[in-house]
C-alpha cells in the first residue's frame, strides 16, 4: 500500500457524460500527478499540481481539467467523454516537484 | 522528444532462471531513472537510479544505469511467480517533473 488512495475504483458511464476523479496523495506529499494508461499508449502524464498550484502539463486534452484543493487533495474533471478515453486514470504524489512518484491503486474508467 | 524504450517486450521464464531487463532513453537534461513493478494495478516503486554505475540492490532485485551509454538494466535472480509482472521504466528531466515511461516488460515466471 503506497499511501496514495483514489475514488471510485471503477465507473462506468456513458459518452457525453462528465465524471470526477479523486485522489489523496500520502501523508506530508505535497505534489500530485495524474496519469493515463491505455493499452496502446501505456502510462502517459496529463497533468502535475504542487501545494494547490499548476506545474506542469502533459498530453492533457481540454476536455480534461484538474485542481488540488487546501487539503491537498485532487480531482481530475473528464467532460464530454468518448469511448477513447476509457483507460486506467492513476494518481501519483511525491514529497516535492522531483521526488520519487507514489502511486493509488487507479480508477478504471469505461465509457459506453 | 523525449525517448523510453525497454527491452524485451514479453518473456517467459522458469522459476530460479535470472532474468535481465533493458531501458535505454534518449531524454534533455537527465535527471533521474526509475524502475517500477505492475502486477495487477498500481504501479510499485523499486528502485530510482541518479548516478552512473552505482547499483541498487534489494533481495533477489538489482539495478544499474550507465549514463554514458544511456541505459539501464534490472536484474531478477532466483525469479519466483510471484515475479510475474509488468516491469516499467521512467526517466525524470530536469526541466519537468513528469515521469516519461516506457511501455513495459511483461515478465511470466512459469513454475
């Protein structure tokens, strides 16, 4: 158990629909990462928050936004979806910007 | 842009065989290398590698990078089926602080 916890395990939902990921980083990290894994793509950055900021973007498409809250928690905003974005959605934290990344057990999307 | 490729993709092996798994990358401004294991969800930390030709060790797991050579592999001795996994490497920049994996080696230890 890395510490690191996501809700919900899994969702299913329908194309169009908008869903809300969460994530609780470990105890003191103060850094929070969002990661996809599909199949053909493996595990791709989307986006990056440091103590309720934005540092840094990755192949996150618009339709996607986050934000880290004052208790350092996360959520990752998927709007308008399609089939393409059913994937593994992995949250990462680490103690600061460039610390070794700790990963929550991931939610699994499937969108219809 | 940035590169990570790992080598094999797949491999199957016999318990007690030693396996040795590749990463080579082709990344600006290296910082560090890290090598995660996969079993059915969350990828798990092993080992991060910053300096060339340091190894990391950890029971039967073991790792090096050569920065010269822009590699690095992980090494499996006396593998077990509770091996059986998705080995990931990642390499971090130091002008970003996302983590740039590649696909993966999937390993089958097969008693």
């Amino acid at each position: 158990d890395s510490g690191v916890t996501q809700t919900p395990k899994h969702l299913i939902t329908a194309t169009g629909q908008r869903v809300t990921l969460r994530c609780s980083p470990r105890s003191g990290d103060l850094s929070v990462y969002w990661y996809q894994q599909s199949l053909d793509q493996g595990l791709q950055f989307l986006i990056q928050y440091y103590n309720g900021e934005e540092r840094a973007k990755g192949n996150i498409l618009e339709r996607f936004s986050a934000q880290q809250f004052p208790d350092l928690h996360s959520e990752l905003n998927l709007s308008s979806l399609e089939l393409g974005d059913s994937a593994l959605y992995f949250c990462a934290s680490s103690v600061e910007g460039m610390g070794t990344q700790y990963f929550g057990p991931g939610t699994r999307l499937l969108v219809l | 842009e940035d590169k990570v490729v790992q080598s094999p993709l797949s491999l199957v092996v016999h318990e007690g065989d030693t396996v040795t798994l590749n990463c080579s990358y082709e990344v600006t401004n290296f910082r560090s290398l890290l090598w995660y294991k996969q079993e059915k969800k969350a990828p798990t930390f092993l080992f991060m590698l910053t300096s060339s030709g340091i190894e990391k060790k950890s029971g039967r797991l073991s790792s090096i990078l050569d920065k010269k050579e822009l590699f690095s592999i992980l090494n499996i001795t006396a593998t077990q089926t509770g091996d059986s996994a998705v080995y990931l490497c990642a390499v971090s920049t130091n002008s970003g602080y996302a983590l740039n994996f590649g696909k993966g080696t999937s390993l089958l230890v097969t008693p």
